[in-house]
C-alpha cells in the first residue's frame, strides 16, 4: 500500500472514532451549605456559587421526641448530616443522604443515633458539631471543653480544656482547610472567631472581630478555605488569613448549625446511545 493510500485509511479511521466518541465531560466540584432553623425546626440550604444565593427550605425535621432544640449539625464525609437536639439531654441524630430531596414540601426524617450523656441547658450542653475527615467533634457551650463523639453511639470522649481565664460562651465550631480548629464566641454586640492553636495544649488566640454580629451561633468552612457566619440578620463571609470580614446575605432566620458537603460533579456528562 502506498503512502497516499495509508494516509487516506488513516484519516477515514480517525473521523469515525471521532463520531464515535462521546463529548468530553467536566468534573466540577460543588460544595452545597446546609443549617438548621431552630424556631421553625426545619432544615435549609444554600447555593453560594450561585449569581444570587438564597436560603431554600429542605423540610420540616420529623423527629421522634416531646420537644426539640437543635443547635449542632455537621456533614460527614458520605454527606450524612448529624444533629444535636437539645432537649433535656444532647441527643445526637442522623439524617441519611437518602432524605434530602430538595423539597420543602417532604420532611427530613431524624434517626436517633444516641444518647450523648451531656445534660442540656448546662455549662456541658453540646452547642457545635463538626467532621474532621470521619471524626465527629463537638464542643461545649460554656465548660470550654472538645470532645470526641462517636457516631455510631454517641459515646463521648474528651479531647482537650480550652486555656482561658474564664468560661466562653461558645455557639459554633468548625476546622478550617488547614485543620485548624476554630470556635466562634457571641457577645452582647459583637462576634468574636477564636483559633485553637493546638488540641493537645488547648492554646488560644483571638482572629477577628466580626463588628455588629451580635447573636450569632453559627460557624463553618466552606472548602475555599473562608468561614461563614451567620446571626438572625445576616450571613457573613470571613478570611482567617487576612481577617477581613464581609456580608454575603440578608436573611430572617434563627440558624443554629452549620457546613457544607462537598463533591464532584459531572457537567454535560455523555450521552448514552
């Protein structure tokens, strides 16, 4: 065969596999923000990449207690959301993937997972829950203490005492990129994010100051690497790094836990034939 020949069977063969060939796909990450509305009991979620981000309601939380008070919610790695319910006792619960549906007209039911042993409404209340990697953290509201918590039984370990001269009122908690922890202080004005410098020591230090935060209980990493913040009016975006702070949304709710679960998508994946 020659050389014109082999040339012209070459390119038959490539405009063939060509067609053949499905459109290439782009992986993307996503990253979806989850909360608890603890007056109304219901779980949200928000799209922050989205060109105007809103808080869209996932549903009522059905819950098989006489009362509840949710404060802590973490997402674990699989994106099964964990909650406390604190109501006479911190009482952790589990929401499978499964539940989430996007829907506020179904509800999102809560399986129990246990009983922590922690007595609500206590300096020992556990206020913030919080994944790093597949262990389940928490802290309290006002012993300044971390625990460890297992997520199958709820069987609590303490990790560290924070050093302080006296008790912080903590009401949320997270890991940042780095795996540093963080915990976020309310005050009657102002919100203050503190970093825990070692888990072994239970060093601390101040990062910032979030001006005319008052009330807020909410805090988690987004996996850019800023926190989020959030009281009754207003969602805050913070950089740890460079300790700047600005509001991301307006909003009228009482949001009492945060986090986000993160995974790669498929965009324009290929079409079947």
């Amino acid at each position: 065969m020659n050389i014109m020949y082999k040339t012209l069977l070459i390119i038959i063969l490539m405009s063939i596999s060509s067609l053949n060939d499905p459109v290439q796909a782009e992986i993307r990450n996503t990253s979806t923000m989850y909360m608890i509305e603890d007056n109304l009991g219901k779980l949200f979620y928000c799209n922050l990449s989205a060109k105007t981000p809103i808080l869209e309601e996932e549903g009522l939380l059905e819950v098989e207690a006489d009362s509840y008070h949710f404060e802590g919610l973490s997402v674990a790695p699989n994106g099964d959301i964990y909650v406390i319910n604190n109501s006479g006792k911190s009482i952790l619960y589990k929401i499978f993937r499964d539940q989430l549906d996007g829907s506020a007209t179904t509800n999102v039911k809560l399986t129990l997972v246990g009983d922590t042993g922690i007595e609500a409404d206590t300096a020992d209340e556990i206020c913030s829950l919080k994944f790093n990697g597949n262990t389940l953290y928490g802290i309290g509201k006002r012993n300044n203490t971390v625990i460890k918590i297992n997520p199958k039984t709820a069987e609590v370990t303490k990790v560290v005492t924070l050093k302080s001269d006296k008790k912080l009122r903590v009401d949320g908690f997270t890991f940042g990129s780095d795996g540093v922890a963080y915990f976020l202080r309310n005050r009657s004005s102002d919100s203050e994010i503190w970093r825990i410098k070692s888990l072994k020591t239970g060093e601390i230090e101040l990062v910032v100051i979030i001006k005319g935060a008052s009330g807020a209980e909410t805090l988690g990493r987004h996996p850019n690497g800023y926190l989020y913040v959030s009281n009754p009016r207003t969602l805050y975006k913070v950089n740890p790094r460079t300790k700047t702070v600005s509001e991301i949304m307006q909003h009228e709710f009482d949001l009492e836990g945060m986090d986000f679960w993160s995974r790669r998508t498929l965009v324009n994946p290929p079409s079947r034939r």
